[in-house]
C-alpha cells in the first residue's frame, strides 16, 4: 500500500496477543529524477577524491611504478565500480597538478613528487 501524506497511525494499546510479532516498516521517501540525479554526481565526485587519494597513497608508498601495476594496486584498493579510463584520467590529472610524473627515461612508469 502506498502511505500519502494525509494517512494516519495509532498505537492500540489493547492489542494483546503475545506470540503474534508485527514488523513495521519504514516508509521510504519518494525520490524525484532531479534529486536522484544530484545523488549520483555528489557520490562520483566523492569518488574522484578517494581515486586521487588512492593514487597518491599507492605513489608516497611505492615512489616509483609502472603504469600496470599502479592499475592493478588501485583495482584491489578501490571498493566501489570504477572505470579504467575515469583511473587514467585521474593518474593524468595528478602530473598535471604535480603530485607524480612520468619518469623521464621510461613513459609507463611514474615518480612521486613530494
């Protein structure tokens, strides 16, 4: 049954049936498109933060690695859906802003910058 705004519940007090157990449950509130919407940008913007912070923590711990394996750290650290290319975009996005660079000599391994 749908709850509308106007529905009303009473505690009945003279309800006296000890081996009959109610299970009440909580009415979900109705989400417009727009709220979902807003939801899931707030979460993939959350989500970018913890990739950098993952990339970043991987780097500080290791100093340098290889493309691959930097991939593959993030994959068994990360413990929500995330897309290869969204993980390259942010390694790119971190030597843009000077937290890893690419080594010099080799282009599929980085360096962290402290």
């Amino acid at each position: 049954k749908v709850v509308d705004e106007d529905d009303s519940f009473v505690y009945n007090s003279g309800f006296e049936k000890p081996l009959v157990h109610l299970k009440i449950n909580s009415i979900q509130s109705q989400s417009t498109p727009e709220e979902k919407t807003e939801t899931t940008e707030t979460v993939f913007k959350e989500r970018v933060h913890h990739i950098d912070l993952a990339i970043v923590r991987i780097m500080k711990m290791r100093q340098m690695m290889t493309h691959s394996r930097l991939i593959t750290e993030l994959l068994e650290q990360l413990k929500f859906p995330h897309p290869i290319p969204l993980l390259k975009q942010r390694i790119e996005y971190l030597i843009e802003n000077l937290y890893i660079e690419r080594d010099p000599t080799n282009q599929q391994k980085y360096r962290y910058l402290a």
